[in-house]
C-alpha cells in the first residue's frame, strides 16, 4: 500500500560550496517555479560556505512559503580530503551528499537530491510519492535513451552504461544510474553507512572510480535501487533538440555548464531565463579559461592521440596539444573518431574536416537488389553538423580514399565527433589522420610517440 504524502513536506537536499551558490539559486528558483507556497523544506548542505552568501537563497526560499536549513558539510567532507577525488567540475562539495545521513535531521525519512546543475520543469510532488517499495533510492539511469535522431545515439547510450558495469564489475543488466538527481529513503542510507561504503570503495579503487563519486555510489547501492522514469534526469549533453516538454528535470551534468558565458548547448536558453527571473539576475556568467596545452589521460581502451599545429595556422590553438582523439566502436557496424577538447573550445565558424578510408571492401558480393552503403557523420557533441552517405558497388575494394565535409558551428565546440556507420556485408576502416580548417587555420591529428 502507497502511503499518502500529500500532506507533508518535501526534503530538498542540495550541496554546495561558495563559487556554486549563485547556480544553485537558480536551481531553487526552478523548483518555486511549480511549487511555490507547497510544503518545502530545503536543505543546504554547506561547504565552507558562511550565512551571508547563503541569504539570497534562504530569503528566495522563505518568500515563497517555505523553510531553508543549513547544514555545515565542512568538517565531514574536511576529514576525508585525502580520499576525495577532484577533477575539472567535481569539486570537494560534491561528496556532501555522502554524508547526508549524519547531517539531516532524525525526524527527515526521504528526501530528494540534487544537484546545482539541474532545472526542474515540474512539480516535485509526483517524485516525492513516488513508491521506493524497500529500496535505498529512486534513481534514472545514466546516458538514459533518447529519440534516435543521428542514427547512433541508441547504441552510444547502450554500450556507455555497459562499459560502467564492466568497470564496476557488475552485471550486464545492472542499473547504473547518474547521482545528480535521486529519492533517498535517509533512514535506510544512515543505517546502512550508504556515504562511508562509498568513500571506502573509492578509496580502494581509484584506478576504476573513473566518476567518482556516482562510481562509488553505483558500486554499493547495486540491487537496493529501483529505477524512476527517464523524464527525471535526462543529461542536456545527450540531447539532440530542445528538451520536449515531458521532461520533468534537465540535468546539465559534465563540463559544459549555462553559467558559463560561452555554453551554447540545449538548455541554456531556458535556464537564463530562470536566472533573469531570479535574486541572482545580475550574477555574472563565467567566462572561459585560456587555453589549455596539457593532454588529458586517455579513456579506457583508447589510443592516444596529440592535436598538432600544421603550416597555415594561426590562433592560440596553433601547435599546441590541446585534446585526446579516440576511437569508438558500437553495434551495428558503426565506429567513429572523437576528437575531444579540455579547456580550448573550437570557435564559431564555417570548418571543413578531412578524413581518410584506409579500406573500402565488399565483402561477400552485392546482389542487384541488395543495396550497400557507408555513411559518414560530423557531430559537436551528438548535434548532427553534416552527413554523407555513399552506395558501394559489387566487387568494391578500395584503399586511401579521401573524405571531405563541410559544416558551419554557430557557437563554440568542446567536442567533434567523427562517425562511421555501414550496411552488412561492408568492410570499412577509418583512419586516425584528420585535417580540420577554419578559414585560414588548420589542425591535424596524428599519432603521439
């Protein structure tokens, strides 16, 4: 039996530490957009953060009918800096949710998490009754499945979650699920030691803790989660158009944040425009870092690859190693190249990018009737940019063929993606030699060491 929560309040937990306030506030604001005057009570999960950042927020809150706790995550998250594991966007703050449990109130039962980087589109009263039927949490899993509208996008989604449980080392069926959004029961989180398990389990692995904290939590709440509707997390990076209005909340996980003053991607319209309507309209946005010359480590399996200056270029890009190409393979015949930028982004601009096949084979004849085809795909993130496709005729057996497409980027791109996708029966290898130009400007990738 469903017990009814109509009349009592919703536990918001967020964590934050002082550079995250703002954004945060922007997050609150989203949820009074469609609960306002409901039965609220937001827990801030502090990190170094002192009251006087924390007013708007508190003031925000309490104006619309509802109640603003702070919990100073400080000390705890302190204790365990030697185990916390920071990078680019994840900062020390985000492992106060591990501690929820010794920070919430005995009398909070369930509560729900998340993260600054979420806009929520709905009212949370649907999530908050929803049935955990024993559970730990209520969770969405990760690269949750959207229309496929590039051709890929399906199985990208499939083989990621399948990679994070081979990482993990848990079933091929297994739920791992993205930590930014999540309906925890708190009773049974502090019992179970839910944030220490988590910590331990990073600690011990930090060759696999590849996303660290959702890592640890995938790893020791495997099998006591059930899984919520897509509609409540679904990631602005896997998006392919404006978020449908089904979407309950967008989550804007990974390094592109709409707070920084270059972000382009979907979404980002509409959480301005939250923010313009709220205490910290006049916050301003982030602007971009210089450009970065270190090379992040390659990814699991991957080649790693330099983005090399070539004659004719111009720019702060120009020769300096700035990215990680990588090779990818999916069902369905399908592989392609991923050109990915840390710090630097490519600017605006109308780009062509040269690729070569180093093999082009009809492997088991072509029947008249049957028609066989290789199509090539140039993605900034999964937002298709250009496309082409060509038949292969019977006897095919091609080598060195040279690919050109030609594609315009109306705002700055952290990440290019290269695909190949064929029809049965052909063979087809890409080679890692890429040319990309801008105007005047040219970078080529090539094989480091």
């Amino acid at each position: 039996m469903v017990k009814d929560r109509s009349a009592s309040p919703i536990h918001i937990v967020f964590a934050a530490d002082a550079g995250y306030v703002p954004w945060a506030g922007v997050m609150l604001a989203s949820v009074l957009r469609f609960d306002h005057g409901a039965r609220l009570h937001v827990h801030a999960l502090a990190d170094g953060v002192r009251a006087v950042p924390l007013r708007p927020l508190a003031a925000m809150v309490k104006a619309a009918g509802a109640r603003f706790s702070v919990h100073d995550a400080g000390p705890l998250c302190a204790a365990q800096a030697d185990r916390l594991r920071r990078g680019d966007y994840i900062s020390r703050a985000t492992y106060a949710r591990f501690f929820l449990g010794d920070l919430l109130p005995a009398a909070v039962s369930r509560a729900i998490y998340l993260d600054v980087d979420t806009l929520c589109r709905a009212s949370l009263r649907d999530l908050w009754d929803f049935d955990l039927a024993g559970a730990v949490a209520a969770v969405v899993r990760d690269a949750a499945s959207v229309p496929d509208a590039v051709g890929y996008l399906a199985g990208m989604a499939s083989e990621t979650r399948a990679r994070h449980a081979r990482r993990l080392d848990l079933p091929a069926d297994a739920t791992y699920f993205n930590a930014g959004i999540m309906l925890i029961d708190v009773g049974q989180w502090r019992a179970a030691e839910i944030g220490q398990l988590a910590l331990q389990w990073i600690a011990a692995n930090p060759d696999r803790a590849e996303l660290a904290d959702q890592d640890g939590l995938n790893r020791v709440l495997h099998g006591r989660v059930v899984r919520l509707d897509d509609a409540w997390n679904v990631l602005a990076q896997w998006a392919w158009q404006e978020p449908a209005d089904s979407v309950k909340i967008l989550h804007f996980a990974g390094p592109d944040k709409p707070w920084q003053a270059d972000y382009t991607a979907h979404g980002g319209a509409e959480w301005r425009a939250v923010k313009a309507a709220s205490p910290f309209r006049d916050v301003p946005l982030v602007e971009p870092k210089a450009s970065a010359t270190a090379t992040p480590p390659p990814d699991e399996g991957a080649r790693r690859l330099r983005v090399r200056g070539v004659s004719g270029t111009s720019g702060c890009m120009a020769g300096e190693a700035i990215g990680t190409v990588r090779l990818a393979r999916l069902p369905s015949g399908r592989s392609g190249v991923a050109i990915g930028l840390r710090e630097a982004a490519l600017p605006p601009g109308a780009y062509t990018l040269e690729l070569v096949m180093a093999e082009i084979t009809d492997r088991a004849g072509n029947a008249a009737a049957d028609r066989k085809w290789m199509r090539f795909e140039v993605c900034a993130g999964i937002r298709s940019l250009a496309a082409l496709e060509l038949d292969v005729m019977p006897g095919t057996a091609l080598c060195e063929m040279p690919v050109t497409l030609a594609f315009v980027l109306a705002g700055p791109a952290r990440m290019l993606t290269c695909w190949l996708a064929t029809s049965g029966g052909v063979g087809a290898k890409l080679r890692v030699d890429i040319t990309l130009t801008r105007l005047a400007d040219a970078w080529r990738t090539a094989l480091a060491g």
